[in-house]
DNA sequence: CATCACCCTG
DNA sequence: CAGGGTGATG
C-alpha cells in the first residue's frame, strides 16, 4: 500500500488538468441545437423553460378551477370543455360558474352534425338545454333563462311544443318555469352551498348533452320531460324549501353546538377558578391533578414560556420537540424545576409585601397562577422521569435511531459514555461569549495539528478501505509526511451527530442547521429502520418545522452548564454533517455505549462555502489535495471531498455563464476589437461575480481575479466572434486556459477560522 | 471501477 | 447549490 499514496498524488496533479472532459457530450447535447442559433437563444434557454413550465401551471390552474366545481365529476367538465378548444382560451380566469357558461356554450355549438352556431342546434334538442339549466337552478341557468336571449328562446321553443303536445300542460309549465325563475336567486344561494346535487344534476345534463344520446340517455329524458309539468312547480318549490329547512336545520345545529361549547367553557372557566381557591385551601387534591393535566394545553406551552426568560423563549416556545425526544423532556423538565425554584423564591417574598400593600387583587392571581404551574410543573416533572426512566430502561438503542442531534445535557452523554468532544464542543458553547479561542491552526505552517479531532481517537476504530487515501490526503502540498488525525477514518463513523456548535455567533448558523438537519435526517431514515424511533418517521415528513425545531433544541443547548475541559481548537461554524453518505453501515456497528452516540463531526459549513468561494477568486480548479490543505479544519471523507469539488465546480459554472453571457452581450453591444473589453471593478460582470462569490465584501477581491476575468472574457469573446462556438466542445479550449490562470491561496486562507475572524472585523 | 468535469434540472 | 446523468481518464 505505499505506493498508493505516491499514485494517489500523481492522479491528483494530472487530474487537475482534466478541464475538458465531458464537453463533448454537453455540448453534443444543447450545443448542437443552440450553436447555430443565436447566442441570444442560449442564454433565454432558462427564460423559454420557465415560460413553458407557467404555461403548464396555467392548464394546472385551470384543472384545479375545474375541481372545485365537483371533484371527481370534474373530469367530465373538463374533458368537455378540453373539447371545445375554441372556448378554452377564454376559461382561464373563468370561476366555477363560468365554467358552466361555456360548457353549456360549447355543448351548444358541438351539437348538431355540422352545424356551428348555437341557434341551429338548439332547435333540435332546445328545451332539454332549458328545461335542464333552468331546473338545476344553477347561477348559470338563471342567466341564461333570465337574459333576453334566453326569454326568446324560451317563448320559441314553446311555441313548437303547443303544436305537438298538450297546450295546457305547456302552459302551466311555461308560468312554472318562470315562476321558478322569479325564485332562482334565493335557490340559487343555496343549491350553491349545497353543491354536491347540482353538481349530480350537472353531470347528468352534461352527459346528455355532450355525448349522443344513448337510449337509456333519451328514456331519461322523456320521463324528465313528462314529469316537468306536473311536478316543476312542486320541484321548485321543494327545492327551495327544503333548501330553506336544510340551512335551518343547519343553523339550529351549530347554535346547538355553540350553546353546548359555551356551556363547557363555562365549566373549564369555573374548574380554572377552582383550581385557584384549592391550591389555597388545599382542599381538592383530586381534582387538581386532574384539572392541571387538563390546562396543560392552555398553559403548558404559553403560560409556562412567559416565566422562562432565562432560557431562551425561543427555544421554549417549539416544545414539541420535548415530544420527540425524552432526553429533552428531561432537560425541559429540568430547566423548568429550575424555574420552579426560582419562582418558589420569588414568590414566597412577594406574597408578603404585596398582601400587606392591598394589591391583592391583581398579585394575587399571579400567585395563583404561580402556584398553578407549580402543578403543572411537578405533574410534568413526574411525566417526564417516568419517560425517561422507561426509555432507559431498555436496552440502548443505536445512535441513529433516537433523535441524534438533541443531546439535551451533560448527563445524557455521561450516561451514554464519555465523549471528549461533545465536552470542548458543548464548553465552546457555553463560553464561546467569553472566550477568544487559542487557535492552533492559526499558526499552522503545513502541518495540520491535530486540534479538533482529539475526539477522534476517542471514537471506535472502524477501520476503512478509504484509509490510506486519508492518511495521505494532507501530503500533497505540504511536507508533511503524517496523517491527519482528522483524517482518520474511524472519525467518519461518529458522525451521527451532525451538528457542531460551536459559533453561534454567526448569523447564518441556525438557519442552516436546519438543512443539515433535513439532509441528514432523509439520509438516517432510509438507512434505518425507524421502527424503534417513533418521532422519526413524522419527523422527516415535517421537514419544515423541524428546521425551526432544530434551532431551537440548539439554544437548549446553549444553556447548559460548562465543562471544565477548555476547548482545543475552533472548529468553524455549525458544522453540517452530512452522516457518510450511505455509509450507514458503519453507523449501525457502533456500540451504543461507545460514546459516539452524538458526536461532533466537523463537516461543512457556511462559513466553509462562504471561504470556498473566496478561495474562488484565487483557485478555480483547487485539487483534492488543496482543499484538504484548505479545509483542514474538515474531516475529509468521500462526501465532504466530492462537495467541495461539487461546490468549486458549481462555482465555475456560474462563472463561465457570466462569462458567456457578458461576452455574447459585448458582442450584441457592437464591441469590435478583443481588447476593448476590460473587467474593472466598475465592470457588471465585476459586480455580479462580485455578488455571488463575495456577497458580504468579506475581502477585497485580488486584482489577479480580475485579470483572469478579463481573459476569460475575451477568450469567450475572440471564441464566439470567431464562431468558434459552433464547435460543440468550443469552450474546451477555454476552460484550458483558465485552469492555468489559478494562483496562490494566500496562506490566511489555510487558518480554520480565518472566516471567523475576518467576519468578526 | 473510481474519480471527476461537465451539463442539466429543480 | 445539490442530485443525477454522461463521458473521459487512469
């Protein structure tokens, strides 16, 4: 195995010149269909796809409109009114009723052989569509029956059908109809609010209308029509009448409702009083732990917050997460027995100078409610033991399979086993308010100290394939010929903990605790079975809150006493673990006494992207090795290597679309000469890559940049002007050029929170 | 086969 | 920015 290291170098040096491969293949791809296009076609490429996809959002929104009208019976709808394509460009803003309109519309000009207009067909099937809309009283129908067009209609249709069938009988039922048209707004407001006939009615009509009738379709039909005059008035009037009885009957029911919860919160409101003159008399023992378990909801979670200024209330005010986790009901439990004493002190002093100065009145329901939450506070307390007492008992779990990353005390980790790390990291917690960290790396020349990892050694020796890559990794630039100890392999397998703590400071922290947090937790359950963790599965499916809750179990934390153990080093940031991509097997053998149960695995965090991107400005194509050297605050292992590359390659991408872009710009701008163009720091191209890669103005971007950018530029430029581009691998040669062009990373850069204290500044 | 640069997509 | 896919390289 020596010579692997030697051949792990060499690949390192000639893989840094492998700028070119896989351009073919991109190229092939979208180059081909955009290199002899304009460059303007490139660069909208994003804009026509986002256009594409608001269309389709567009044909969403209208599906969507169209379920509201009925569910599963939309289906119908839509396919009806897909099928009158003509009408579809004017659905979009079209609501429920509107919907109706065309349907009806489009059924109209789709019946009849060949004929377009509406007229023609509805002298075939006319009163049907009538008879129909008008009796489903939807809004719709009244429209049409009640505009003049629809009065016409009306009065010719039934013109026809005094001539065929019984003139009386057609009479009554033309006063029927318009009578019920006179009713049609009060039925409309509630057949509307009663949706599910009308829509059944509606289906119905449509399935008629639409298709060709079938005989089964027409049967209905003539019993519909036969029925109609006889029983339309009565139909109508039903309707609205038991419409009527319906909101009636509705409106009785919740008044019911509303009486009865008024009555029970009366009841709640007369116990609460009680519970205050028992906790005085001391009377009612028994109902009291009743009561207090009852208001746990109304006071657990706000009314006990308000007392807990102390700790963090944003970190109270999420206490679900005590619900995922007993080990943070047992430290929710103990920072509200603290309380607890607090307040008993408290208490116990105002309770004489307020009563001798007559403010009772007011002072007295706060001790009241003091006392009430000293109830409160013990029920949960004994909950609580209980949990954990039970969790306990059992045989440990694997580290994974809890809730990795709420370690919520000292005293959890001691019983879990010593863990030296979690001590310098949750120290640096406590203290990182006060104390300015000694930094070992600071003065590091080349040879990485092995600060930060002291923990390492403490964990099981998993033993990897990966090692002799690890213990090589920091050679390349330096002289050094020993391994990292941060390197080692057998670090990596702790890593079920994911977060480091160790600079709250940062303002980025938190919100990226979350991330991490989401990453690890998707990447934990699919490797685990979460059979033993019940918060888990829920917990990953509520990704979201969890992020909010994962901030706050950090200030938890926070306020836990300090270890004596002083911090060795300063590892930089939150750091993000992301748990051995897959490597879970490693995971699942540690001993969950080992200790490692939560660690604290250095892994990348912003701080680490935000320093890789100011590294940018010197290196475009950092080798493995530089940024090993680089990031040496950084557990090294497949995963953290590949996102590093990955962030330096996504770096790069940017850069050569901005490249590109503002290159086909110059052209399009009538730039003629190649040296026309020049990047200085009042160049948009300075300002956006300025924006990207140096957000904050952390540092003065190094002139040496802006040359590389300027060659950049005009080697995109000359290439294009040149119809170079028409090449499929034309920006091969470029990016040739580029890898050139990296400089040296100032040495500053190498210190593991040199970010740290440049933003400090 | 592993690694990595690139592209593309979300 | 990350994930997935492809192709080049050793």
């Amino acid at each position: 195995m020596p010579d692997h290291d030697t051949e792990f170098h060499l690949n390192r040096l000639t893989k840094r010149r492998r700028v070119d491969i896989g351009v073919k293949r991109i190229v092939s791809s979208s180059a081909s269909s955009t290199q002899t296009a304009s460059a303007i076609i490139t660069v909208n490429r994003a804009a026509f796809d986002a256009m594409n996809s608001r269309q389709c959002k567009k044909q969403d929104v209208l599906e969507c409109q169209g379920a509201q009208l009925g569910e599963a019976k939309s289906d119908v709808l839509r396919k009806l009114l897909k099928r009158g394509s003509s009408y579809e460009d004017n659905m979009i803003p079209f609501s429920g009723a509107t919907i109706i309109t065309n349907l009806l519309k489009s059924n109209k000009a789709m019946r009849g052989t060949g004929g377009r207009e509406s007229v023609v067909p509805r002298k075939a099937e006319p009163e049907l569509l009538q008879e129909d809309t008008c009796s489903n009283s939807s809004q719709e129908s009244a429209e049409e029956c009640l505009s003049p067009f629809g009065k016409i209609s009306l009065d010719h249709l039934d013109s026809e059908r005094l001539n065929k069938e019984h003139l009386q009988a057609k009479r009554a039922r033309v006063e029927n109809i318009i009578r019920g048209m006179n009713h049609l707004p009060n039925v409309m407001a509630t057949s509307i609010s009663s949706g599910k006939d009308c829509e059944r009615e509606l289906e119905g009509e449509t399935n008629v209308t639409a298709q060709s009738f079938s005989p089964r379709e027409s049967n209905r039909e003539n019993k519909r029509k036969q029925k109609l005059p006889q029983q339309q008035q009565h139909s109508f009037q039903q309707m609205v009448s038991t419409h009527k009885e319906q909101k009636v009957e509705e409106r009785r029911q919740l008044k019911l409702q509303l009486e009865d919860m008024q009555k029970q919160l009366k009841q709640f409101q007369e116990k609460f009083f009680q519970i205050y003159d028992s906790t005085d008399s001391e009377a009612d023992g028994g109902n009291l732990s009743e009561d207090s378990v009852r208001s746990d909801g109304m006071l657990g979670d706000g009314g006990i917050n308000e007392y807990l200024v102390q700790n963090s209330v944003a970190d109270r005010s999420d206490n679900e997460i005590a619900d995922l986790d007993p080990r943070c009901f047992l430290d929710e439990a103990k920072a509200l027995h603290r309380e607890q004493v607090l307040l008993d002190g408290k208490m116990a002093k105002q309770e004489g100078s307020l009563r001798s100065k007559g403010l009772m009145s007011m002072h007295e329901v706060g001790k009241r409610l003091a006392e009430t939450l000293k109830q409160e506070l013990n029920s949960a307390m004994s909950q609580v033991v209980d949990t954990v007492v039970n969790v306990f008992s059992k045989p440990p779990r694997p580290p994974l399979q809890v809730f990795p990353s709420l370690p919520a005390n000292e005293d959890h980790f001691v019983f879990n086993g010593n863990n030296p790390n979690f001590h310098t990291a949750n120290q640096r917690l406590q203290c990182f308010g006060d104390v300015v960290f000694p930094s070992p790396l600071d003065s590091f020349v080349g040879v990485p100290l092995p600060c930060a990892n002291d923990q390492t050694e403490a964990l099981p020796l998993v033993v990897r394939k990966s090692a002799s890559e690890h213990h090589q990794s920091s050679d390349p630039g330096a002289q050094n010929g020993h391994p990292h100890p941060s390197l080692h392999p057998s670090s990596l397998s702790g890593n079920t903990g994911f977060i480091s703590p160790s600079s709250f400071r940062h303002p980025f922290s938190l919100p990226l605790v979350g991330y991490s947090f989401q990453s690890t937790l998707g990447a934990s359950s699919t490797g685990y079975s979460s059979k033993d963790s019940p918060g888990l599965m829920d917990l990953s499916r509520e990704t979201t809150s969890l992020r909010t809750k994962m901030a706050s179990s950090q200030h938890l934390m926070l306020n836990h006493s300090c270890s004596p153990v002083l911090p060795r080093s300063t590892a930089e940031g939150l750091s993000l673990i992301k748990p051995e991509c897959g490597d879970l097997q490693d995971m699942s053998d540690i001993s969950p006494y080992s200790g490692c149960t939560i660690s604290f695995s250095e892994g990348l965090s912003p701080n680490h992207l935000k320093k890789a991107k100011l590294m940018f400005f010197y290196t475009r194509y950092p080798s493995s090795s530089m940024l090993k050297m680089y990031f040496s605050d950084v557990k090294f292992n497949r995963c953290i290597t590949s996102q590093l590359i990955k962030w330096f390659s996504n770096f790069r991408e940017f850069y050569y679309i901005q490249m590109e872009k503002f290159a086909r710009q110059a052209i399009n701008d009538g730039v003629a000469a190649v040296d026309d163009i020049i990047v200085s720091r009042d160049s948009e191209l300075y300002k956006v890559l300025n924006m990207h890669y140096n957000k904050a103005n952390d540092i003065e971007v190094p002139e040496r940049f802006l040359e590389v950018a300027q060659i950049t530029l005009r080697e995109f430029f000359s290439a294009i002007v040149a119809s170079r581009d028409v090449d499929p691998s034309w920006k091969k040669a470029i990016y040739k050029v580029i890898c050139k062009l990296d400089s040296e990373v100032p040495e500053i850069f190498k210190s593991a929170n040199y970010l740290q204290e440049l933003l400090r500044e």
